[in-house]
C-alpha cells in the first residue's frame, strides 16, 4: 500500500456498499484493491481513481464497494519526495 501513501492527495467517498457478511472482534481480514477507472482532473497533475474494494473475513467476501481517491501523476509525487 506504499503506492497510497505516497500518491493519494484525498479521499473522495464510498459508493455502491455492499454488507455480504458480518465482521466481529478478532476476526482475520483481508483486502483486496482494484483499479475500476481512472480520469484527469482539469489541473493536469493529479486524477480521480475509483478502486474497487473487496475485504474478506477469514477467507469469504465480507464488503465489496468502490472508493474514489484523487491522486498525484508520478511527476507531482516524485517532486513531494
């Protein structure tokens, strides 16, 4: 997740939640992130990515939803090092 530490400049929201399963204390999860879609913003140097998300508790799929994150092109991130 170094790439989203380094790159994401905000956190935009959630959309499309779905609550497959119940998640208590001291279970093991697990996520996994995908890239949906990907567009420029008008500034040029940064985008808006919607990851799809998909978190599972002990081997089965728990929550599925899409994330959307404006973040830096590789030129603005490697300037903020």
């Amino acid at each position: 997740m170094e790439l989203l530490t380094e790159s994401v400049l905000a956190f935009l929201g959630l959309r499309s939640c779905d609550f497959l399963a119940p998640v208590r204390i001291g279970d093991t999860v697990n996520a996994k992130m995908r890239v949906i879609s990907k567009r420029e913003t008008e500034k040029g140097d940064r985008g808006i990515v919607t990851f799809g998300v998909s978190v599972y508790n002990q081997g089965k799929e728990a929550l599925r939803c899409e994330q959307l994150m404006m973040v830096a092109k590789k030129s603005m991130a490697q300037k903020q090092e």
